[in-house]
C-alpha cells in the first residue's frame, strides 16, 4: 500500500513531494508504511476469529468514523462538510 499510495499521490495530487528527504522523513515513512501496516494486519488476522462476522464487519466499517474522530481530537483537524459526507445547504 504504501507503494501504490506514493505511485498513486505522484501522479494525482497537486502537492509536490518534498525536495530534500533528511533521516527523519525516511525514519517516519518507514515507520508509518512498514511497520504499523504489519501491526495493522497481525492484530486482524489474530484478532479477528475471536469475534462474531457482524461484529467484525462492524469494527472495519466503522474505522473510518473514528479515524475522523480522532483527527479531529488528536491533531484538530477541521472537515468540511464534503469531508463529512455532508451536501451542503
């Protein structure tokens, strides 16, 4: 994933990437694409037959909401309403 999203915001996103990369921003890369994606996978597939199907399908639909939730409360991000699937008026 990491792999597709970097090809991906290459060629899609209007933000350039950064000019010089120092040993902070690889450390970070690294740590955010290597290492929690595997965390992420392991705590799934361990995870996950200790549980009923609805109430896995129920955790997985529902990690978008919270990742909203927290972005807002950890970082304070602020979405707009197309973020929040919200139609404005």
């Amino acid at each position: 994933m990491a792999v597709l999203g970097s090809l991906g915001s290459l060629i899609f996103e209007p933000t350039p990437w950064p000019q010089q990369w120092s040993g902070s921003l690889i450390i970070a890369f690294v740590i955010t694409s290597v290492f929690t994606t595997t965390y992420a996978f392991w705590a799934m597939t361990t995870f996950q037959n200790r549980t009923t199907p609805t109430r896995a399908a129920l955790i997985y639909t529902l990690e978008p909401v919270f990742a909203a939730v927290f972005s807002v409360w950890l970082a304070a991000d602020r979405l707009s309403p197309v973020e929040l699937s919200l139609s404005p008026g």
